[in-house]
C-alpha cells in the first residue's frame, strides 16, 4: 500500500465528490435512493472532514527536510506542506526577512548559502511552526464549538 501525503485527506472532499457524482438532474430512478442516503450521513462526513482537517495539520507540523526557500524581490519567504480547506495550496508560506539581513557573512546570499544555514533555516522553521500552529488552534476552537 502506497503511502499517502500529508495533506492528502479521504473525507474532506466527499460533499463536494458527491454532489458532482449525482449532478443537478436525477435522471436514473436510483440517483434519488444514493442521494436521499448520502443526505442522511451528510452531517457525520461534514464532521469527520473536519476533524481529518486538524489531523492533516497535525501530520505536517513536523516539517523535516520539507522546508522550501524562495526569493520574491528582496525578501527571502519558506514555505511547507500544510493543508487547509479553504486554501487552493497545500502549503503554509511565512515571510524569512530581508536577504541581505539574513546572513551576517555574505551581503547577497544564494538560496544554497540560506539552506546551508543553521540560524536561517531555525528562523524558518520556528515562523512556519508558530504559523501552523495559529492556524490549528483557530480550526480547533471552530471544531470544538461546533461539535462539542
């Protein structure tokens, strides 16, 4: 069995999968049995979306060696595997800082001078943590108010 990626998720999808499964015309006599069922549950996979949500968050909070650095004009952002529902990317992005900041031995760093070092790549990962943390905290208390 094939492993799955950390923000590959089996119910998160399933509302939407089967709304366009069964489509806006009941043209089989047994489209409105599967649809009539589906509703039936629906409230229990909308639950255990959720919950597959927070976690998939979870899985991707230990973001060894799955840190990625990119430069957009002046400023150096990281970014990993993070999913969230709401969001097209399954990735979390945080601003690093400045590049020419950013390591005190070389005015205008390359990607492979960050990567290569310690305290950049400890900056990125403690933004990225606290990021996605912020973000499983606010989908927690969303969770807990809604189910508990």
């Amino acid at each position: 069995m094939t492993e799955m990626k950390t923000t590959q998720g089996v119910m998160v999808n399933v509302v939407n999968d089967v709304n366009q499964f069964i489509g806006e015309v009941d043209d089989y006599k047994i489209t409105p049995i599967y649809s009539d069922l589906f509703k039936s549950i629906k409230d229990k996979v909308e639950q255990l979306a959720s919950l597959e949500e927070l976690i998939l968050q979870q899985r991707c909070m230990n973001p060894d060696g799955k840190i990625k650095l990119s430069l957009l004009r002046e400023y150096v952002y990281a970014r990993c595997p993070f999913y969230r529902r709401d969001k097209s990317t399954k990735d979390i992005r945080v601003l690093i800082g400045r590049i020419d900041l950013l390591d005190q031995n070389t005015q205008s760093p390359t990607l492979d001078d960050l990567y290569n070092n310690p305290d950049v790549m400890r900056t990125a990962l403690v933004k990225l943590l606290s990021a996605m943390k912020d973000e499983f905290v606010a989908k927690s208390e969303v969770y807990f108010k809604m189910y508990d």
